[in-house]
C-alpha cells in the first residue's frame, strides 16, 4: 500500500500543481478510478468537486476485500502537447510497502507524499488489511510548495498509475489537471 499510496500521492499531486497561487491556477480536468481485479477492493468515492470557478480539489476513497502484503505502483507524468500526451518529469515503479518502511530511501515519492500526507489515511507499512479504508480526501495541494519544488509551465498535465497488488494488475488511477494564467 505503501507504493500504492506514493503513486496515489504523485497523481494527485501532478493534477493539482496549483492552488491559490497569483502566476495562475488550476482544474483538475479528469480522474479515473478503476478497479481491474473487482475482487481486491471497490471505491466508495472517486471525484472532483468545485471549490470556486478556478479551483477545485479532488476526493478518492476506497475499501480492501483482500488483505495487500506487497503493492507496486507504476506511474508516470505525462504533458499534453501537439500529437497527445509525452513524458514529462518522472516514470517510476515503487515498492510502497518499502517506501513506508524507510521513506528516506524514496526521494521522489516522499517529496510527492509530502503535499497529501495531510489529507489522507494511507500512512503505514504493509500489510493493508481486508475491510480497511483507503483514502484521499478533499486535497487541494499548496501551489507555491509544488511549484517550489517542480516549476512547470502552464499547461496540460497527467498522472497516469498502474497498481500491483501481490504481483498482479489491481487498478488503475489517472487523472489530469490543468494550469493556466
């Protein structure tokens, strides 16, 4: 879970890489919650929800039928330009069950952490019990820290994930945000 929730955190991040911030603002355009194997969880809520006409913020909530003692997120960051989405900034697979034994070790997925580690529940090692709750609720990340940390161009932006649960396609979450002036 542990990777799982890096990847959750990285993809909420790059929908969001604004807030209130004066150089422009944000959308989230899209997300896309997927469960591929039904039977190791089902989402109670994956949603965006206005806060105002230039912000808004995003809520993911779902339970564990099975209990998950290894996960691997694959994710990456894409940019939409002339002929689709490309690579942008990072495409990496993370152990999240060793990224919450040492997050240290994890330079990316804990800076990426860091802007959702207030807003949701996911802050433990493996193993992620059946009947747990895994959420992501009402995020809206701090613009200025992000772009602190990315600075980015206004722009189209996508975070795209694949989770494995015990070595074995389990869901899919992505999303897109766009910044403009």
């Amino acid at each position: 879970m542990k990777r799982t929730q890096v990847i959750l955190l990285y993809i909420l991040w790059s929908l969001s890489l604004s807030s209130n911030h004066v150089r422009g603002s944000y959308k989230f355009n899209s997300l896309n919650c997927e469960f591929c194997a039904p039977g190791i969880g089902r989402f109670l809520q994956c949603k965006i929800k206005a806060i105002d006409r230039n912000r808004n913020k995003l809520s993911i909530n779902a339970i564990l039928n099975t209990t998950v003692s290894e996960l691997d997120i694959d994710f990456k960051m894409v940019k939409r330009e002339i002929g689709g989405w490309h690579p942008f900034l990072y495409a990496m697979r993370v152990d999240a069950c060793q990224f919450f034994k040492n997050r240290r070790k994890f330079f990316i997925p804990n800076l990426i952490y860091s802007f959702m580690k207030a807003f949701t529940n996911v802050n433990h090692t493996c193993p992620y019990m059946a009947g747990s709750e895994m959420s992501l609720l009402n995020w809206t990340p701090d613009e200025d820290g992000v772009l602190s940390v990315f600075p980015v161009d206004h722009g189209q932006y996508g975070l795209q994930t694949t989770w494995y649960v015990n070595k074995v396609l389990a869901l899919k979450l992505n999303g897109s945000v766009l910044f403009f002036k």
